[in-house]
C-alpha cells in the first residue's frame, strides 16, 4: 500500500485534528461503543493464580500490547460484563503517572478469562480494529492528558465517551486497520532485534569488565584457583588480600561546610546535583553529609534485600559532598579505577548481595575489610583500566547508535498512526 493525499479536505472544528478528508465525519466514542470501569477490589480479595481470577492493570499495558510479567490474582465475585471479551481496548485512565493516563492495549481471544481492575477502563465497539489506532495514537494520548484534574490523574468515562474521533466511511475503516495493523508490526519487529541487540552489547560490555579485571589481558597467561567463588581462576602471579589491605574508610565531615558541591549515586555514576534541584528530602544542614575526593568510591550499602537491580557502587570524578548514608573507600595503593571496575563486578554480577548483615542485610566497612580481592600489579592494574574504557566507550557509542535508532523508529511509528488515522494521508 502507498500513501497518498485525498483529493479534498474540510474542516473537522476540532482543534487537534485539524483538517480532515471531506467525505469523513466527526462523531463521539460514545456513539460507537460502551465505557467501562474495571473491577474494585481490596487487599484482603488478593490471592494466589489457582484461587483466583487474573485482574489486569495498567502495568499490563506495555507498548500497545496486553503483557503478563506482573499479575495480581482476585478471589472475590466478578460480574459477567467486567471479564475481558476478543477486541475490548484496555484503556489506562488512572495512574500516579499523568504520561500513562491513555495507554491502551487491544484484547486477543484468548484472553476472555481476564478481568480488569478499577484504574483502567474498556471500551467495546463493533469498529475496534479500526478505533485501536486512534486511542493507540500519540494524538489521543495528549489529548487524554487534557481532561485531568491538578488533583487526581484520571480519565472519566464521561471523558472518554466526549473524545471526538474523525470516522471514515467502513471500507477506509479497514483499510487503515490493517495498513496500520501491518505496518506497526514491521516497525515494532525492528525495535525488537534492536533491542536485543543493545541487551547483548551490555552483556558483552560485563563481560569485557569482568575477564579483564579477574583474568587480566594475557590470554596465554597460567591461571590457578584463587579460592574466591566469585573471582575464580587468576592469574598464577596475582595475589589474593583481605580488603583493609587495599581500602580505609573515609569518614570526613562537612562541619562548617567546606564543599557545597552536592553530589548523587545514581545508575553507577556520581553525578553532581544542581542547586535548583536541591528540593524535597534534603538536611537541614550539609553540613551532615561528607566529603568526597576525586577517585573515592561510594557505596550504597543499606537494603540489600529488598533490591537486587540497582548499582551500588561508583567511583568519584569530582569533588564535592554525599549523604553519610553511603559508604566512602579511599583507595590506600594501586589504581582507584581499577578497585573501581573489581568492585562494579561484584556490584553487577550480584555477588555483592551474599555480603552484609542484619534483618535489611546491610553492609558495612566490615565486609569490605574481610572482603577477599584480587590484586595485579600496578602497571597491569593501569593497562586493564586502558583495555576496559577503550573497550567499554566503542560498546557505548554502538549502543547510542542503536537507541537513535529506535527513537526515530518510535517517532516514525507514532507520525504515520497520527497521519493516517486524522486523514492527513489516504491509503491507497
């Protein structure tokens, strides 16, 4: 199929949609299908899968589609009319996000099992296929965002069922659904082995970090068992040593604050933090943080066991102030990045979770102290450190290029869908 333009437009009165093809009408959700509000339960009806019904949510509605990596299960009495039937569109309409409100995702057979819980909302219509496109469309989603209130983020039925929609004539219907239907597959097939193949060059960019900083560069180099699980073979003229023999604790106070430069862990990085940001849960005082030297490396040390996906660790580039919640290690001898890179494989490889204490499994110098590393010489700790960002940086622009990619492909995606579905272009 091409695209093309239609021979004549008019005026649709509606502002965001603008112009539409002249034989095409403007009408109201409510004159094509039926709202409705999803299930209200309470804690108390949660149960497990073989007790209860799937109840689906808004984070069930993930890039157009209806997924099931986190469900919740109900065992309370559900009405016939809130089950999930073949083409219902599965609205978001309430979040604590206001960007969310307006996702939507459409109902495959084989989901008729399903029910949907109270902040999400289902239209049902005859023309679904074609209507899909419109509510999956950018211009819907803004468009939704328009009705909240300041005070709760929620789109009413009464809303939903005002949303002005063009409607071309049952055969363009189809023709858009399935040009659309086709053509978003292919894009999202594209995204999808992108993004594999940006998951793969992270894997692969662990691993460069992990050989090279437990295995060293010579390939032809005898290995021996260090001992420690996590390190495994090693170079035979390395040598294994407790951690106070290569960290000291850094316990520096702000007192009469000598830095205001305020620094944040965040995603493995210390980045610093702009003073108009400095807003919400921050001290009284800065002077209770600590001082941070170029080449410390901080570590979140508290609750371990109630998350297992961020990054802990992070080597200082600047100097500045932390919370003395974090951990600060100043490196005594040897390379701070390379200390840096050995600990970042603990930190990712998840090995740093068998370490800590207490009922929230926290860590401690202690455990850095005790802690069994690995350690090269001096002028091999500089080359691995070399190795790994030469390495590491060529990884990353690679990964750039990837995620420009998918950002045009998205906003391609999203321009055709708005195009079409508006009548700014006819298929043809």
């Amino acid at each position: 199929m091409t695209l093309e333009k239609y021979t004549s437009y008019k005026d649709s009165k509606v502002d965001w949609i603008g112009k539409i093809p002249e034989h095409w009408n403007i009408t109201k959700l409510k004159y094509l299908g039926t709202s409705t509000i999803g299930l209200t339960y309470n804690p108390n009806d949660l149960c497990n899968k073989e007790e209860g019904t799937l109840v689906l949510r808004s984070s069930n509605i993930q890039n157009g589609k209806l997924t099931f990596d986190d469900n919740v299960y109900v065992k309370s009495n559900i009405p016939k009319k809130l089950f999930i039937k073949e083409n219902d569109i599965l609205i978001c309409s309430r979040n604590g996000s206001r960007e969310l409100i307006g996702k939507c995702a459409i109902a495959k057979k084989e989901d008729e099992s399903y029910s949907f819980g109270a902040f999400t909302t289902v239209f049902r219509s005859k023309l679904n296929s074609y209507l899909f496109q419109i509510l999956n469309s950018e211009i819907f989603k803004k468009q939704s965002g328009k009705f909240l209130t300041s005070t709760i983020n929620q789109l009413t039925v009464g809303n939903l069922n005002s949303f002005e929609i063009p409607l071309p004539p049952k055969q363009e219907q189809t023709k858009i659904a399935l040009f659309l239907d086709v053509k978003t597959a292919q894009i999202n097939e594209v995204i999808s082995q992108k993004e594999k193949l940006i998951a793969l060059l992270k894997e692969r960019k662990q691993i460069v970090t992990n050989e090279a900083v437990t295995k060293g560069l010579d390939k032809n180099v005898e290995l021996v068992d260090s001992g420690v699980e996590w390190i495994g073979k090693i170079p035979k003229h390395w040598e294994i040593l407790p951690g106070l023999r290569v960290f000291k604790e850094n316990k520096r106070k702000n007192t009469g604050m000598i830095d205001d430069r305020v620094l944040s862990l965040s995603y493995g990085r210390i980045i610093r933090k702009a003073k108009e940001k400095l807003v919400g849960l921050v001290p009284e005082s800065f002077e209770t943080y600590q001082i941070v030297k170029t080449g410390d490396i901080i570590i979140r040390c508290t609750d371990l066991q109630n998350d297992k996906v961020s990054l802990r660790t992070a080597l200082a580039k600047d100097d500045g102030i932390i919370t003395s919640a974090y951990l600060n290690l100043n490196v005594k001898d040897g390379s701070s990045e390379y200390w840096h890179y050995l600990l970042h494989v603990l930190d990712i490889t998840k090995a740093i979770y068998k370490l800590g204490s207490g009922l929230r499994q926290n860590l401690s110098f202690v455990d850095f102290k005790r802690l069994n590393i690995v350690l090269p010489p001096k002028q091999e700790q500089l080359q691995i450190v070399e190795y790994i960002e030469n390495q590491t940086t060529k990884i990353d622009k690679t990964i750039e290029l990837q995620q420009n990619y998918i950002t045009k492909l998205k906003e391609y995606k999203a321009t055709l869908i708005d195009s079409v579905v508006t009548g700014k272009v006819r298929v043809a």
